[in-house]
C-alpha cells in the first residue's frame, strides 16, 4: 500500500473498522503507515454522503446538545472544558454561549487577537461557533463547508459558503484559519494546507485540532471511538501532521493536547457493541442511566487530564505559521 502522507510503500498493517457513531456497522478497511504512523482509509470513499445523514450535528442549524451543552461548546472547549461545565446552569443561552466562545478563545486562540480580526473557519458544519464570537464582538467571521446543502446567510452576519478551501477564492487574508476537527476528513490534507497558506496572512496562525494517534489507539485499535469510521480518513500522528504541514510551506509551532474522558467511555461501549449516539450511550441517556458509575467517569477524565499532560491525549490543537526561510 502508498502512505497519501509520506509515500512510503509496503505492507502497512490494516484494519477492519466499523460505522459506530449511528450504527450502521458497515466495516471499512484502514492502515498504520509504518513510516509515519498516519492512520488512513483504503481507499478513499467514492461517496460519503450516507455517512453524514439528516441530523448530523454539525451540520444542524439548531445544534444538538451534548450533555446538557451545545455540542459545539463541547467539540471546540475540548479538554479546556471541566465537569462542571456539563452541569452549569446559566441565566440565558445568550450568556452561556458568550460564557463558554469566550473560554474557548483564551484558550486557543493567539495573544492579540481582537473584533477586527479576521476568521475563516473551514468545516464549520452550520457556523454555530462563528455566531457565538459574534456576540462577542467579533465582525470578520466566515464559514465554509462542503457538505452543507445549501448556503448559510445569518441576521448577525456570519456567513457561510457551501464549498471546500482549495475552490473558495478570496482576495483577502486571514489572521486566523481554524479547523476544528475537520481536517480529519478531508480528502486531499496536502491541497488544503496549500490552500491555507496561500489565504493566511503573513503572520496569520491557522489552528488544526484533530485526533491523534495515540495511547487510545494502541489501547482500543478499532474500537476507538475517534476512529469513526468512515467520516474520519485520516488520523494524524504528531509526526504524520508536521510532515505534511512542512511540505505545504507551514511549520507547526505550539501543540495542545485537549482529549477528554471520552476516549475511554466512548470506546468501552464500543467494545460492548454500544453505538456512540444510542438510547443506551451516555451522550443520550446520561450519567444517572449510563453503564459507567460516577466514579468511573471521573477516572476517564483524570485519565484524560494525565495524557494529556504526557502529551499522550488522543486530541491535540496544533498552531501552524508559515516557514521562515533559514
């Protein structure tokens, strides 16, 4: 087999692995690149379509909720997000919403950044964390997504296109392009991150969060819950990240590792044949009904909290820039 990443040829180890997140248990094959330990699918899919049904949350207008939460505040705060988060009640959603952009921006985002800056947010699904830093003053905001099936025109602004970056055609330069757990299934990594220096600004930063092959893929193997097969093409390793980002004319600098317990729940039900968005997953019958006692939950995310330290998460947020010449 050919590594898509690093080229390099062989009989790279693969996998069967299953559509869990709804379901479905089609299986599809992948492979460890024994180079740069990129785990890819094989082939790539003629049409995903099926796998991205009416509903799925990023692409919902309303936004799904997650434990109690919009499950945009949860897939951007990431590991920057505690417990009680799950559980706080705010005064409005307006508040909660401005609450938890606004963490999610310290927490990511570069020293600087002001309302004037302007942000391209790519695989945004719906816009849903475009319009939250709206309220918080921000103006330059857009959005593009390819699987959207239609455009997406706000009252407040936020735009986004039905497209993909290597097609959107902008005189404009970005201070910030971000990917929020996107890039992952994107078919063409190397034309996207080409696209991306070719729109970032000469000291813009583009913010890639992806999963990571790590200590929960060693553990789980196909039962990893961010395996998510189909949807999920690529799953980088640290290494298989940089090398593609340095063949593009970017370097990445800053890494953040923000898994959650979520690498362990979600795979162990997995592994009891527990499909992720079931009556019988946590995300929809909650803690109180959940197969996991509260004690076991707290473990996951101190687990988590530990990894992630280690840099050994199975998430990470990583800051690319353009190469400096030497």
């Amino acid at each position: 087999m050919h590594c898509r990443i690093c080229d390099a040829e062989g009989a790279h180890p693969s996998f069967q692995a299953r559509e869990m997140m709804f379901g479905m248990r089609d299986r599809f094959e992948y492979f460890q690149c024994s180079r740069c330990r990129c785990l890819q699918i094989h082939p790539l899919p003629a049409d995903l379509s099926p796998y991205y049904p009416d509903g799925y949350y990023s692409l919902s207008e309303e936004g799904a909720a997650f434990g109690g939460i919009p499950q945009w505040c949860y897939t951007m705060l990431g590991g920057a997000l505690g417990p009680d988060d799950l559980l706080r009640s705010y005064a409005s959603t307006e508040a909660r919403d401005q609450a938890l952009a606004s963490r999610a921006l310290s927490y990511y985002f570069p020293e600087g950044l002001g309302p004037k800056s302007a942000i391209l947010d790519v695989g945004c699904g719906s816009g849903s964390f475009l319009r939250a830093i709206r309220t918080l003053g921000f103006e330059r905001l857009l959005g593009v997504d390819a699987f959207l099936p239609r455009e997406l025109q706000y009252g407040d602004g936020v735009r986004v296109l039905k497209t993909t970056l290597p097609e959107f055609d902008a005189s404009s330069r970005w201070d910030v392009i971000m990917f929020h757990h996107s890039f992952e299934h994107m078919a063409n990594p190397h034309e996207v991150l080409r696209a991306t220096a070719r729109l970032l600004a000469e000291d813009g930063v583009c913010l890639i969060r992806v999963p990571v092959v790590s200590l929960a893929w060693e553990r789980y193997g196909i039962n990893w819950v961010q395996l998510d097969a189909p949807r999920h093409l690529y799953l980088h390793s640290a290494s298989s990240l940089r090398l593609v980002a340095e063949a593009c004319g970017l370097e990445v600098g800053r890494v953040v590792y923000d898994s959650t317990g979520v690498q362990f729940w979600g795979s162990e039900q997995y592994i009891q044949d527990i499909p992720l968005l079931s009556e019988r997953s946590l995300v929809n019958c909650g803690p109180q009904n959940s197969i996991f006692s509260p004690a076991q939950l707290a473990e996951f995310d101190a687990q988590a909290a530990v990894l992630n330290q280690q840099e050994r998460g199975d998430q990470a947020a990583f800051f690319l820039r353009h190469r400096r010449a030497a």
